[in-house]
C-alpha cells in the first residue's frame, strides 16, 4: 500500500495537517488561558482598589477595631458579586473578616491557613501579589493587598472562581478534540481524491509508454498542458522518444548500409573463387587475373571492416588519442607528396601551400587519415585536366586546413548528408569500382578525428566548379603564434 505515490502523499499531507492543527489549538488554548488569567488578575485588582475605597470611606466618621468590622461588612455586601468572595486578614495572619460562602481552609485539601500566607507573603513582591488557591476541591485565583487603617495594618485577600473559566476551557479543549480528527479526516479523503486527480496524467503517460516499443517508437505521449510540470516531463519524454527513434534509424540504416558493402566484395571473392575451381585446365596467367581479383576486393573489405571498427570503437569512447608534437605544415605536405601518384595517373594538378612552423599536439596517424581521405576524394572526383589544392592557415586561435578541388561538386539537397556514414552522392560525383571507391565512411571518419582534436570539419563551399571541405583545429596554448 505505501509503495504508491498517491497513499504516500496522502499520508505525508495528513500528518503534516494535523502537526499544523495540533500546534495552532496548543498555542490557541495557551493564548486564551493567559488572556483569561490576566482579565482575572485585573478585574481583582479593581475589584480590591474599589472595595478599600469603599473601606476608608466608612471610616471617615469611625475609628477602632469594631469600626473596621463594620465598614468591611459594609463594602462586602456593596461588593456582593457571584464567585467573588473578601476576607481581611492582621499582619500575624489571623482572620479579622472571614470569606462568606467559602469552605474554611481546614477543610480544604489545604488543612491549613498555609494557603493565606504564602498569599500574604506573595503580596508584598510585585511580580507575584496573585496565587491559584484551591478549597473545597474548587480552584480560585486569589490577590492580596497591604492596606492601613489609623489602628493598624491589614491585608486584603479577594478571591475569584476559577469555575466558568475552566468550563469555558474544557469546551475549547473538547471543541478542539472534535474538530481536529474531523479536519484530518476530511481532509484525508480530499488530499487522496486530489493526489488522485493530480498523477492521473502520469498514470495515462506510464500506461503509454508501456505499449511504446520498437514497432511503435514513432507514437509520442500526449501533452495534456504545456506549461505545467507534467508536461514539461512528457516533452522531455517525447524529446528522448525522438532521440532513440533517430538512434534506432541510424542503426538500422548503418546495418543495412554495412551489410549491402561487406555484400559486394564477399559475392565477388566467392564468385571468382568458383570460377577458378570451376575449370580444371586454366593457364597461369588466368590465376593470377583470378587472384589479383580476389586480393583486391580482399582489400576493399579489409577496408571497409577497419573503418566499421574504427568508428565503432570511436561511438564506445573507447579509442584513445596518442598524442605526439609535429608541425602540421610538414604533415600537410607529406600526404600531398604521397598522393602525387595518384594525382598524376589522372592527369590532376597537385598543389600544397603551407606557411612554415605550425606546431601542434595531436594524434599524427589520426590527422594524417584525414587529410588522406580528404585527398583522396578530392583526386577521386576530379575529372581528368582538373586540379586539387590544399592550403594551410592559421587565425588567432586556430589553424586551418582546406583542400579544393574542380569536381562537379555536390547538389544542395544532398549536401547536409555527405557526413552520413555509407553516404556517397554517386549520381553526381560518380566513380566506378575501378577507381577504388570506398564504402562512404571516410566523411565521417574524418569529422569524427576533428571533433576528437577540438576542431571540427565541414564543407565550406560546392558548387559546379567544385569543392572545399575545411579542418579547423586550435592552436596548442603552449606554442607560440607562427610569424605571419
């Protein structure tokens, strides 16, 4: 039961109510008891201001002891007031006018005029001239003051009942006894209805999303409010739905794109093997025609299966750079240098400009790779008479490597894809199996050994008169900036 969300909630908002109800009826029945007991303490207060005026005004015209008696009985029956009682007491403690209508201290739980004293004695202190005092089983609030006559001093006890404050009390307390679990349970089954209402939408998602698999990655979860949090959850949802989808397109269009290459070469090794075996009397020259077949489609599948590996190992992370210090200038024309027969076999102008002293820290074999597939293409999509150049430059912070050539260039609509791995845009730039045409992964090798040195590649310009692909790599912080 406590494994679901809505119960959970529930409880969680019950229990924090009902420490809210709990804490505001202490601090309501604590704020009332001593408002109560300081209306008490001042209506005492002039209730024995008053009753000692009336007092001294009987003894205006009388002296003596007996005078006092009289003038005291007097203001008591002025001041006869329910749950209202005087006494006066000497300064030794005894009584001079006892209580009218109380029980006697001795037969209260305090058999003692103890009570009276400590009153008494509490009078003469400020902070303390009024005391509970319980007789008879009846709780009173008692306040004694010092008063002098022209035959002594005494002191004057008034004490009130604490009886109807206390019912009045007890029914806070029992209203609060029944309003709060009334409270806690209604609210109980409004928090569980709301919290109900409240995760239905991610009720409705879970459920949809558990019929989402493979054959039905295209279908989104609906989006009920855009603004609210669950919707902002099942967009990121749907967003990672896309991101998957298209993960699932790549690979399966990577799988099928991979299979029909590996499928080329292998048919032919197979073919021509079985045409060799086939003929029992074949002369030298043939097996060797037949072997010269299979070693070079042998080799084209080699290279297809080393940049399969490659990347797959690059998509892992876990191809790791072996980073060396070399002038990138050298390395740029080093490649250009190897690729001159290549160049030349097709009648191709070759040209490297690089400025001297462009040190740099990277993986040499890496970048070396690119810029041999750069070339390659460019060479490879040169129509004969044409020319390839490869020019090296540098900015503030970052070296540039561009590589042009005089193809026919790549059509606009295909232009965003040519990074697409086993992507060629054959009806453009055609090429035939006897230019050794690779399997449509030297892009994306290359973009991937530009992203792993911080840089990146991309196509700056093609148009009819052809092409140029861009490396941009930083410049290492630790190297100073080449003389221009």
């Amino acid at each position: 039961m406590l494994n679901s969300v809505r119960v959970r909630l529930t409880l969680w908002y019950t229990a924090a109510l009902t420490c809210v109800l709990i804490v505001l009826a202490i601090a309501t029945y604590v704020i009332l008891r001593q408002n109560a007991m300081r209306r008490t303490d001042s209506t005492l207060s002039e209730l024995a201001e008053s009753f000692l005026t009336t007092v001294n005004a009987e003894l205006a015209d009388e002296s003596g002891s007996i005078t006092l008696r009289k003038a005291a009985q007097e203001a008591i029956s002025e001041h006869n007031f329910r749950d209202f009682a005087f006494s006066i007491f000497d300064t030794e403690g005894r009584t001079i006018i006892p209580f009218q209508n109380l029980p006697s201290p001795k037969d209260s739980e305090n058999d003692s005029p103890d009570v009276f004293r400590k009153l008494i004695n509490g009078s003469s202190q400020p902070a303390r001239p009024f005391r509970n005092v319980q007789l008879g089983g009846n709780k009173y609030r008692g306040y004694a003051r010092r008063f002098s006559v022209p035959d002594g001093n005494y002191f004057l006890v008034v004490l009130q009942s604490l009886h109807r404050q206390e019912e009045f009390l007890d029914s806070v307390i029992q209203t609060f006894a029944l309003v709060i679990p009334l409270a806690v349970l209604l609210a109980s089954v409004g928090g569980y209805f709301l919290a109900r209402r409240s995760l239905s939408p991610v009720v409705a998602m879970s459920t949809q999303a558990g019929r989402i698999g493979e054959a039905n990655l295209h279908d989104r979860l609906s989006v009920q409010n855009k603004e609210d949090e669950l919707g902002h959850l099942a967009h990121s949802f749907n967003d990672l739905l896309d991101r998957l989808d298209q993960s699932f397109e790549r690979q399966r269009r990577f799988v099928a794109d991979a299979s029909h290459e590996l499928r080329t070469p292998i048919a032919i090794l197979c073919g021509e093997a079985e045409v060799a075996l086939s003929q029992q009397a074949r002369s030298p020259e043939d097996y060797r025609e037949s072997l010269d077949i299979l070693r070079a489609e042998a080799n084209r599948l080699k290279h297809i299966v080393e940049d399969l590996f490659t990347l797959a190992r690059a998509d892992a992370g876990q191809y790791s750079l072996t980073t060396t210090e070399f002038y990138l200038d050298e390395l740029a024309a080093d490649c250009s240098h190897s690729v001159r027969t290549l160049a030349l076999a097709r009648q191709i102008t070759l040209h490297c400009e690089a400025p001297k002293e462009m040190p740099i820290r990277a993986d040499e074999a890496l970048l070396r790779r690119l810029i041999m597939n750069l070339l390659d293409n460019a060479i490879k999509y040169t129509a004969r008479g044409g020319s390839v150049s490869i020019v090296c430059g540098y900015g503030d912070s970052q070296y540039t490597l561009r590589i042009s050539d005089t193809g026919q260039g790549i059509p606009t609509e295909l232009q965003p894809r040519i990074f697409e791995r086993f992507f060629r845009a054959d009806k453009v730039r055609s090429r035939s199996e006897s230019d050794g045409g690779g399997a449509g992964l030297g892009l994306s090798i290359g973009r991937w050994i530009a992203e792993a040195h911080h840089g990146r590649l991309e196509l700056t310009h093609s148009g009819p008169k052809g092409s140029t692909f861009t490396v941009v790599l930083p410049i290492p912080s630790k190297t100073d900036q080449p003389a221009r």
